[in-house]
C-alpha cells in the first residue's frame, strides 16, 4: 500500500482539479469545499509518510518507478529522504490553508483558482518527490504556468501582469540554463535518474560550468541578491493565498535545488564557490534587512524578510557540514510557516480595508486583539526569538558558519538585529500607537475561519522552536549522506 | 518486357500522386464543363469541388498508408524513391494539406473567392509536394518544385481585389524565380562536377572525388564544383524553407495571401523541404556536409535571432506567426547542422510536431471569425478577451502558445529537447546552443503577451463583438490537435520510436 503513496500524492490533486472541472461554475461552494476537502485529504495521506517514515533508512524510501520514454532511461522515479520528507509536509499543510485563505476574498474566476492552486501543488510536490533530474525539470517549469495565472489573474492591481511577466522570465531564463546542464549529464551518464548521477565522475572543469548554470536557476528562484528583482514584485501582486504558497514554498525550491544538485552533484566546485557564495549571502542578508526598513508596504517588508532569512538558509547549506546544512533546512521549514502567516495576516488586514501601506495602519490592538496576538508570535518568530523555530534554525546554521568562516558568522549574526529592527518598526506601526480613525471605521477580529487558518501556524511556530529534535532526527542520515556525494 | 514490368512497378509505388493528378484533372474537367453550363445558370461549384477534393485526398492518405514499408524502392528509371522515410512525409504533408483544406472551405465559401479553380490548384500543390518528397533526381526535383511553387504564386495572388494579395504572389513569384534559378544554377553545377542527375550516382562520385582530391588537381577543382553546386542547391532549398536571411520576404507573402491558404503555405512546403533536404544530406552529400555547416549555422542562428526579436513588432496575427515559423525554423536547422543521426532525428520530429502547432494555430486563427461580416482575425489586438466570448478557444490558445515557447508538459518541449540534446553533443555548439536559449526565452516574452491579450485584457468596443460559431471541420481538427499538444508529451515514445527508424534506416 505504501508504495503508491507517492503516486497518490502526486495524482489525487490533479484527479480532484477534474472533479472541480467538472463541476458548473456557478455553484462555487461545492467548487470550494471540494478543493478544500481534497487538499486535505492529500496532507493526511502525507502525514502518513510521516508515520511510516523510517528514521534509521539513508536510503530513499516509498521508491515508486514508472517507466516514460522507451529506451531514453528517463522515468517518473519517485521517493523521498529525510530532507523531501518535511518540504512535502509543508507544501500539503499550507495548500489547504490557502484555500481557506480565499473562501471569501476570491469570488471571480473561483472554478479556475482552484484548479490551478491543486495543479500547483501537483507540480510542486512533484519536485520535491523526484529523483529523476528530467522530471525535475519539468515539474519545476511546469509549475510556472498556474503560478502565472494566480499571480496574473488574481492579483489585486493593474500591475501584477507585469509582476506576472517578470516571475516567468526570470525563472525561464534560469531554469533553460538548468536545461543545459541536465542535457550535459544526460549525454554523459546516459540516463537521468538521480542516483546513477550521484555515482558519476565529473571533471573540475565541468563542474564548475555546470554549477554556475544551475546556480543561475537555483539563485533566481531563491532569489538571491541581483536576481531578486521579480519576488517583491510579484509578493505584492499575487493574491494572498499567492504570496503564502510563494513564500512558503516556491522560494525553498531553488534551496531544495541547490543543496540536491549543486552540492551532492558538484562537491568541488560547491567548495570552490563557496566564498563567492558566502559574499553573496551576506550582502544579501545586510541589503534586504535594509531595504525592508524603508519599505511602506507590508507586503514588501515581509517579502524582503523572506530574501534576507533565505540569505542565512543559503549560507548554512554552502557552510557544507552536518550542521549548516540541518540548520539550513529546519530554517526553512521555520521560515516557511512563519513567512506564511505573515502573509496570511497581511491578507487579513488587507481583506478588511483593501490597503497595505503602513501609513493607514495603527493601534490596531485596541480593536482587533486576537489579530495582534497573532502577528506578534509570528513577528517574534521572524525576529527568531528563543523559543520559536527560526531561533534554533538561525543558531545550528551560526555553528555550522562559524566552523567554516568566522568574519561571515560574524556579518550575518550581527544582521539578525537587523532583522529585529524592521520586524519590531513594522509591529510597532501596525499595530501600537494610537489608533486611526481617520481612515478607519469598522474593525473586525478574526473571524473562525481565520483564526483556524492562523492558529495551526502559531503552534507550529513554536512547537518548532520547543522540539526541533523531532524535525531534525530523519534528517540526519539523508543530509549526512547527501554532504558524502550522495554514496 | 523487363521495361514494361519496370513501368508498371513505378506506377504501383508512385499510386498516390498518379491517383492525386488523374482525380485532379477529373475535378478540372467537370468544373471547367460543368460552371460554364447555362441550362445551369452558371453554378458556383466550389462546396462540391471541395468535398469531393477532401474525399480524394482521404483517400490518398489512405493509398499512402497502404504503400510498402520498406528500404529504397526505386521507380521509373531512378527518378523516385518510395522508402519509409518517404513515407512518412508523405503522410506528415497529406495530413497537412486535408486539415488546411478543411479549415479553408468554410473560408472560400464565405468569402467572394468563390472558385473551385482554386481548390484544383491547391491539390496541384499537393502533388508537387508529394514529387518533391520522393523524387531522387535532380530534374524530378526542379519540376516538382516548379509545380508546387506555380500553383502557390497564384494562390497568393488569388484575392484579386486586394492590393495585400497582388502584392503578395507578385513577391512570392519574383522571388520564388530567383530562388529556382538558384536551384537551376547548383544542379548544372552538380551534373558538371559528377556527370549525373541522380542523387546516389552523386554521392558515389562525391565521395570517389573526395577520396581522389588529394593527388588530382582535376578531382579537386571537381570537387569545388559539387561543393559550390551544393551550396547553390542548399540556399535555394533555404530560400523555400524562409530561413533568415533568405526569407525576409516571407512576412509580407503571408500577410497578403488569403488566410486559408497560409496555412498550406506554412505547412506543406516546410515539410517536404526539410524532407528533401534530409534526404540530400544522407543520400549525395554526406561528404561535403562540412562545407554546408557554415551556411546553416549562419541561417539558424539569423533565423532563431530575427524570428524572436521580429515579433515583438508585430500587430498582426499573420505576420507574428510567420516571424515564430522563422524561429522554428532555426531550431529545426540547428537540429541538421549538427549532422550527426541524433541531430536529423530531433529534427525531423521538430518538423512533424510543428506541423501539428501549425495547424492547430492555423485552425484557431480561422475558428475567430466575428459574426458581422464574417471579419476574421487581424490583428493581435482582435484576440483580446477571447477568454470571455469563446472560452474553449481561448484554452487551446492558451496551450498552443505554451507548447510554441517549448515548455514542459505540452508537445512543444519534446521538439526543443530533442534539438538541444543533439546540439549538446558537440561542444563545438555551445556558444551557439547558449544563444538559441535566450532567444527561446525572447520568443517566450511575446507568445505571454498572446496570453494576457487572450486573458487579462479588458473589453473593447470593437472586441465586444461576438464571435460565430466554430464550424464542424475546424471544431473536429482543434479537437484532434488540441490533444496532441496536451497529451503528446505523455508518451511521446511511438513518435520518437517513428521517427528514428525512419530516419536510421538512411545511414545503414
């Protein structure tokens, strides 16, 4: 039975994206709660991976093979590590919020909406369950295109076509670049499966080539320093549901890329990068804390939050031990719950005066207190407090640093402050100070539907932070192996 | 004897084009006796010379499918050649030819270009190109070029009231002219350097020169001769495929010749000369393909550069398609120019599933037709909210311009793939490779603005017109086509697997 648990996972989406299809247009709340009750049944079937997940395994596990192309060695391969094992939870927990995330706020086009967000998560799970570069590949350019209708139909202003527009190219660019290369290892191990290219010996100078090719297309969708330019962009366009699935998952996958391919594929060159990447990632940290000080619009802040955290995620995973890297990727899991209900609770606001800029804002606790509850554990998570999950993230990923490079460490523990200033600047606007009348007339708390969308996250956030032992334990044998090459 | 069962045998492999003429000749006659009839009062023949036109063609698809599968059969004294290869062109451009048949009649009948001498010409066209796909002479070569070029010139010119039509088959004709003497000129070339018309006899002499350059002058300066020749037969074949820059005279053509004709345009003759030069590649100049890759790196990368930046100009439909052709095009020639097996395999699977994009485009541009006046599509602009007043097309638009970008899970990525993976394997290629990716990410940014015109555009007053209903034959052939973009890449592997026996079958 477990064996296709994978293929379930992977096809139940897309079967129910036809069910909803089916369904007439007019009726949206079967359309809803249809997706809804879906989604859902596809994170407990996840959550049995969880439980039939074996801890002591460093092999991949849940292999399912599914032969495509006769006679070209490329097949759906499918299975997951300890390090896929979480990426897939958390995709499968948020989508449902999602969902619940727009039961009121998206009211045209509910037929597509829904379709393209269980697409997505077809494609997105896709990638994280593969293991086969090929179809790697495509589930990571397939999942451009409902992304780019939920970014360019969805959005709230005339600007998000051009966010839309920007999302695409940016990452078509990169990941043709991803083409290449896979076409190079193609040719020269024959086949595409992931672990026969582990075991394949690759010249310095080609690793370096390829390296920089998928880096490119790993660093866009990131993104990292100069090739951000699309993720504020298209942060501030996408619907909030749009925002909490790109924050909360799509940027891990340019993470998830590198530490898979880049580093298990190319040790040398990872090694020879890394004090380029280390640069990279510090100015990343310093720039994107900075800019998000003097951002008005809260959608913006937190989108620069996100670059400056993936910043830290990036130079665990390049720190290129042990504890970089699990540090690295319980940061991202961190960031990945907390960076949604940030979004989530933009989206709140955002619902009920159908503005983001800070300056309308203010004193909000006075009216709305469950809210500001909220907002703070997550502001508090993001300024990665003792006690919350981006704390032990931040620290493991610190040693791993510090045993690498010490002026680094250095740089990015003294940006956390950083961080603390815009987290706490935007807390303070928002929601102390006196209260704004003057834009505002009617407040509302958090309705049910909302404080079960945000409640799961406040728990995670800090049961994260309480037991990380729990998270980390199956990773241990699958990062440990992955930091080996892979044998 | 022997000769008479040699004659007969060629009129057994040769069935589909005799039966193609006779049943055209039968159409002209009853047209020419039958629309001059005044007991009749003169009638308008062209809904019956059509149907039955699509019969005949069915048929000669069917007659095609029934043709010997086999290695190099050769008819009528080595002037042609039926072998799988052939085949399955023949298959690829008679499909071609019904489905733009079928998209146009509902055209034509609407239309004031009510005369069946135009459906004749079009099947005329039909049999030069299916000549052209099997003839293995030079001089069969240039006549079957010269019937399918002859019918076009007139077709482009068939809408005498439009001055964009007589422009169109003037240009077509003028320059359709030079590219023949260009033909005319390689193949005297050819037959003075090897003393034979025939393409094998060519390449044995090829070959023999190549051996024997070393130590002859004579064989040396012969050998300059074919390679000049070659090149002279090469840019005429270029000319017909309207690869950059020898095609820039290709976006006006197709603007101005009547929509239902450009689809044949688009399809058939970029079928069978790619056929063709397949063919000339392994069959006579395997040898000399060195002194070609030159000329077609140069023409596939100005095709893949122009096709990409050219479009972003564009307002019309017509002209955006033709500047996307060019750009398939130069991937179709980066697939040959690597001139190894693996290179004319992606290429040829380049060319049969840009037949299918073609059509399936060809057939939606003529499914928009508005209601008032029976105004088709012109300008992109026209295709805005497509979303709202046709939401079928406006999907299989949708998913037409992502396989045309080449993305994942639509058809259009296992052409690009296939192209690329071959490109890879010389390294020589890679600055090369590097630039055709970033003009596929160019031609992507304008295929998207397709997209949001066909979704995100808000109405207008000229747009808020209705669009008529999508007629029985378009409806059928978007179906079929549309299914192949959607499924294609799910198991791509019976096309692949056709494709390379085909194409293997030529080098052993």
């Amino acid at each position: 039975m477990i064996v296709y648990l994978l293929p379930f996972l992977l096809l139940f989406p897309v079967f129910s994206a036809m069910c909803v299809a089916l369904v007439p247009r007019h009726n949206t709340h079967t359309i809803r709660v249809l997706s809804f009750v879906s989604s859902l049944i596809v994170f407990i079937a996840s959550l049995t991976a969880l439980v039939a997940f074996d801890n002591k395994c460093e092999h991949f596990q849940f292999v399912t093979k599914i032969d495509w192309v006769y006679g070209s060695n490329v097949s759906f391969y499918l299975g997951i590590d300890g390090i896929s094992l979480f990426f897939i939870l958390l995709t499968t927990f948020l989508v449902p919020l999602c969902f619940l995330s727009g039961w009121k706020s998206v009211t045209k086009y509910v037929k597509e909406y829904c379709i393209s967000f269980l697409l997505l998560e077809t494609c997105v799970l896709g990638v994280f369950c593969t293991l086969d570069f090929l179809v790697f590949y495509f589930f990571f350019e397939a999942l451009l295109l409902p992304m780019f209708a939920l970014i360019g139909v969805f959005g709230a202003r005339s600007r998000k076509i051009k966010a839309a527009y920007q999302f695409f190219l940016y990452t078509l660019l990169g990941s043709l670049l991803m083409l290449l290369a896979l076409l190079v290892l193609y040719l020269q191990a024959g086949t595409s499966d992931y672990q026969v290219l582990l075991s394949l010996e690759i010249s310095n100078r080609k690793q370096l080539l390829l390296w920089l090719a998928l880096f490119v297309a790993f660093a866009v969708k990131v993104p990292l320093i100069p090739l951000h330019i699309w993720l504020p962009e298209a942060h501030v366009e996408a619907p909030t549901s749009g925002s909490v699935i790109l924050a909360g998952v799509l940027l891990k996958l340019g993470a998830y890329g590198f530490l898979r391919f880049s580093i298990a594929l190319f040790p040398f060159a990872s090694e020879y990068f890394g004090p380029f990447i280390y640069v990279l990632c510090a100015v990343n940290i310093v720039y994107a804390s900075l800019t998000a000080l003097r951002m008005v619009d809260l959608k913006k802040i937190i989108a620069y939050s996100s670059i400056a955290h993936i910043g830290f995620v990036i130079i665990g995973l390049f720190s290129l031990n042990v504890q970089g890297i699990e540090g690295a990727l319980l940061l991202m899991l961190s960031h990945g719950v907390v960076a949604s209900g940030l979004f989530l609770c933009v989206g709140v606001l955002y619902d009920r005066t159908h503005t983001r800029l800070i300056h309308y804002y203010g004193g909000l606790v006075l009216t709305i207190p469950l809210f500001a509850f909220s907002f703070l554990v997550l502001i508090i998570g993001n300024i990665s407090v003792p006690g919350t999950s981006s704390f032990v993230g931040e620290s493991i990923v610190l040693f791993g640093m510090l045993q690498t490079s010490t002026p680094i460490a250095v740089v990015s523990a003294g940006s956390i402050v950083l961080g603390t200033a815009y987290s706490l600047w935007l807390y303070n606007r928002v929601v102390l100070g006196s209260l704004k009348r003057k834009y505002t007339l009617f407040f509302a708390d958090l309705s049910r539907r909302e404080c079960s969308i945000l409640f799961p996250i406040l728990f995670l956030t800090l049961f994260m932070g309480l037991c990380p032992g729990l998270f980390l334990k199956p990773m241990h044998l699958s990062v440990a192996k992955a930091l080996r090459g892979g044998i | 004897m022997m000769f008479y069962a040699s004659f007969l045998e060629g009129f057994r492999l040769l069935n589909v084009e005799i039966f193609i003429a006779i049943s055209t000749l039968a159409l002209l006659l009853f047209g020419a006796c039958y629309s001059t009839s005044t007991l009749k009062k003169y009638p308008l023949l062209i809904e019956s010379v059509a149907s039955v036109s699509l019969l005949a063609l069915s048929c000669a698809f069917l007659l095609t499918g029934a043709l010997p599968w086999v290695k190099h059969e050769h008819a009528f004294s080595k002037a042609f050649t039926v072998d799988s290869f052939t085949v399955s062109f023949k298959i690829i451009v008679l499909l071609g030819t019904l489905s733009s048949l079928a998209i146009a009649t509902t055209y034509l009948k609407g239309k004031t270009l009510q005369a069946f001498e135009h459906v004749t010409l079009l099947l005329f066209a039909t049999l030069g190109t299916l000549l052209i796909i099997s003839s293995l002479d030079f001089i069969t070569l240039y006549l079957s070029v010269e019937i399918q070029s002859l019918c076009f010139y007139v077709l482009a010119a068939s809408k005498r009231r439009s001055e964009f039509s007589i422009e169109a088959g003037l240009k077509y004709f003028l320059l359709g002219a030079f590219s023949s003497t260009l033909l005319i000129i390689g193949i005297s070339l050819v037959y003075c350097a090897s003393g034979s018309f025939n393409f094998e006899i060519v390449s044995h002499a090829s070959h023999q020169l190549s051996i024997e350059s070393e130590g002859l002058l004579i064989a040396a300066l012969k050998l300059r001769l074919l390679q000049l020749g070659t090149f002279f037969i090469a840019i005429s074949i270029l000319f017909k495929l309207h690869a950059i820059p020898f095609g820039v005279w290709a976006p006006d053509v197709y603007e101005g010749t009547p929509s239902a004709f450009t689809a044949l345009f688009t399809i058939a003759p970029k079928v069978a000369f790619i056929g063709v030069f397949v063919k000339l590649l392994c069959l006579s100049f395997w040898d000399l393909f060195a002194s070609l890759k030159c000329l077609l790196l140069f023409c596939s990368l100005l095709s893949l550069l122009i096709g990409a930046l050219g479009s972003l100009a564009q307002r019309k439909v017509k002209r955006l398609l033709v500047y996307s052709s060019m750009s398939h095009v130069g991937f179709i020639l980066t697939g040959l120019l690597v001139g190894s097996q693996c290179g004319i395999v992606g290429a040829t699977l380049y060319v049969f599933i840009y037949a299918a994009i073609s059509t399936h485009a060809f057939a939606l541009l003529l499914s928009c037709t508005e209601n008032e006046g029976l105004h088709s599509i012109k300008y992109t602009k026209d295709l805005s909210f497509l979303s709202q007043r046709n939401k079928a097309l406006a999907l299989s638009s949708s998913v037409l311009f992502i396989s045309m970008i080449g993305l994942p899970p639509f058809i259009g990525f296992v052409g690009k793939f296939a192209v690329f993976q071959s490109a890879m394997l010389d390294t020589s290629l890679l600055p090369f490779v590097l630039l055709a990716l970033i003009s596929s990410v160019l031609t992507c940014f304008y295929y998207l603005r397709l997209i949001k015109i066909v979704h995100f555009s808000t109405l207008n007053a000229r747009t808020a017109l209705t669009l008529q209903a999508v007629g029985r034959e378009k409806a059928t052939l978007l179906g079929i086509t549309f299914c192949f973009l959607l499924f294609g890449f799910w198991s791509p592997e019976s096309l692949i697997s056709w494709v390379e026996t085909v194409v293997y079958l030529y080098f052993n």
